[in-house]
C-alpha cells in the first residue's frame, strides 16, 4: 500500500476524531508512521474545497452571552482549526456602520489568520416583497451590509428571496429586488447571494430562475444542504410544521451553476460519523461535479451533540468524505 493508500484508509477509519479523539502512535501506524501534521496537511491538500465556520452553528453560546462576537474568529481558529468565518447579521445587528466595532472585527480576524468569507443578513425586509415601496426600502436597508462586508474583507452577503404572492409574483420582484442591490454591489466587489431559506427560495428550480433573471454576474446562490422546506402549516417560512419539502439532492444540483458559496447543514449523526438527514458523499459529489472549489461552510444546528461537538462532527465528516473521493 502506497502513502496516498494508507493515508486514505487511516482518514476513513480516523471516524469523529473532531469530536476530542486524540490521533494515538497506533492509528499512525495503520498510516506509514506519517506524523499527525503531515496527515492533516494532506487532509487540507486533497480536499476539492476548502473549510470555514458559519457563525450559526454557535449561536446558542452567542445568544446566551457566553461567547461574543469579538471573540468568535479566534475561538473558531482555537477550537476547530478552522481560518476562515461566515458571520451572521443577528449578532452585530446594531453595528453595520459602527466602524470602530468593524474595525475591531477585523483587527481580531487578521490577528488570529482567519479570512472573513460573508455576512448572512436576516430581518432587513423581503426583496421579493410585491410592494415597490416595501421592496426598495428592503433594498435600502441592506446597503449597509454590503459596506460592512467590503471593509470587513468578504466576498458576499448573504440574503433572502422572501415574498409574499404567488410563486410568479414573488419571483418578478425578487428578481428586481436582487438586480436592484446587486448592481449597488458592483461598486464594492461584492456578491448577493441567496439560499434556499423556505417557501419558494427552496424550491431549486425556481431561485436558479430568479437569479439567471437578475442578469447580475454579482448575484449567485448559497446552496444549504437542508432547508428544503417549501410549504409550512402556518405559511411562515420556518416556524410550522413542514408540510412539503423539495429533493434536497434535486435542488442543490439546480443552484450549483451559481453557487459562490455552499453551505454544510448538519443535525444528527450516526455510530460511524455520517450525517444522518443527508447523504454527504452524494452531496459532495453533486458539488464537485458543478466545478465548485470554493469554502463549504459548517452549520451544525442540532441538538443532541453540544455545539462545540456537532461542529467538530460535521469538520470530521467533511473531510473523511472529501479525502475519499476521486
């Protein structure tokens, strides 16, 4: 057996070393007597992708006070081993334009080597609302993230395709809501990005349609591995019962073509590590036939591993995987 073949079979046998596992001179063995660093580096070199933290998976200890956001890129460096972020809208909700906050953001993000890839942005109003006036305003109010995200260092925000109408309706002011705020965007070399966040954003099909539409080289998709849920019982986009939810496999295929970011959700796990409301290797795949190369970020939100371990899960499951493939 080669090094490449050893290293290969020690990382599927490796498991959830994430979740506290110490690599012992034994399972080192099985791979050549290869150092632990040298086997991590190679982890890192055959990946297709590369790895960054969305801020989400944290969210409990952030909403609770005990981690804050000044803190969240070192401790993603100290933690996880992880150098690259995804911040999120809701945690310096007050601060897009408090530029001694931004900077201290970024000052901390370049002390600890960690690159600042996107801010996921919520509760700034629906793009795709049928009202112009409600939808402009919308557009307004996320102006100032696309600013924070430029001075920050990111490539994108993240946004939502919301509306409220029918699927047609919805996609015709999306589609100018998006237009709208990407062309502002150009300006500052950033991207808009929308994932499959509920209602018609997770039917595949149709937000690959909406942002072809927009005509905007700026505007492109967060494909989310979850979030597929298209109908809910109280018509909201998260807070019901899912009552029909699109091919997750379907719909991931359909936004890769504009995919500028990728998003891991993870909930539960099985005995061997495998993330069990997705297939990873399927998904992987689908990923890796687009051409994408670019960060997939970790957003564990489950419940039955702590924060810290369903992170490192979803770190651990994300490399077996990617190191597998061909």
């Amino acid at each position: 057996m080669n090094l490449s073949q050893q290293r290969r079979s020690f990382i599927k046998n490796l498991g959830l070393v994430g979740l506290g596992a110490s690599i012992s001179p034994i399972m080192l063995q099985s791979c050549g007597g290869t150092s632990t660093q040298t086997v991590l580096e190679e982890i890192t070199k055959e990946l297709f992708f590369k790895i960054s933290l969305a801020q989400w998976s944290l969210h409990k200890a952030l909403f609770a006070g005990d981690l804050d956001n000044l803190d969240f890129t070192a401790y993603t460096k100290k933690e996880f081993d992880i150098h690259a972020v995804e911040y999120v809208s809701a945690f310096f909700k007050d601060k897009a334009k408090d530029m001694s906050y931004l900077g201290e953001m970024k000052k901390r993000a370049s002390d600890n080597g960690v690159e600042s890839v996107l801010i996921m942005v919520d509760d700034e109003g629906y793009l795709g609302d049928l009202d112009t006036a409600a939808r402009n305003q919308s557009v307004d109010n996320h102006k100032k993230w696309v600013e924070a995200a430029q001075f920050l260092g990111c490539h994108s925000i993240r946004v939502n395709a919301f509306g409220r109408g029918s699927a047609e309706e919805v996609a015709a002011a999306a589609i100018d809501g998006l237009r709208s705020l990407s062309e502002f965007a150009l300006d500052y070399d950033i991207n808009i990005l929308v994932e499959n966040h509920g209602g018609y954003s997770s039917d595949g099909q149709w937000l690959a349609n909406v942002i072809q539409s927009t005509g905007m080289a700026n505007c492109g998709t967060l494909p989310d591995f979850g979030n597929f849920c298209i109908k809910r019982s109280d018509g909201s986009e998260w807070g019901g019962e899912c009552l029909e939810e699109y091919d997750r496999y379907k719909g991931v295929a359909e936004m890769m073509p504009f995919a500028k970011g990728v998003s891991a959700k993870t909930y539960d796990f099985d005995a061997d590590g495998n993330c069990i409301e997705t297939d990873y290797e399927r998904m992987l795949q689908i990923v890796k036939d687009a051409g994408y190369t670019g960060y997939i970020g970790i957003e564990y939100e489950g419940s039955n591993l702590s924060e810290m371990e369903g992170i490192q899960a979803t770190k651990a499951l994300l490399e077996r995987v990617g190191m597998s493939m061909d």
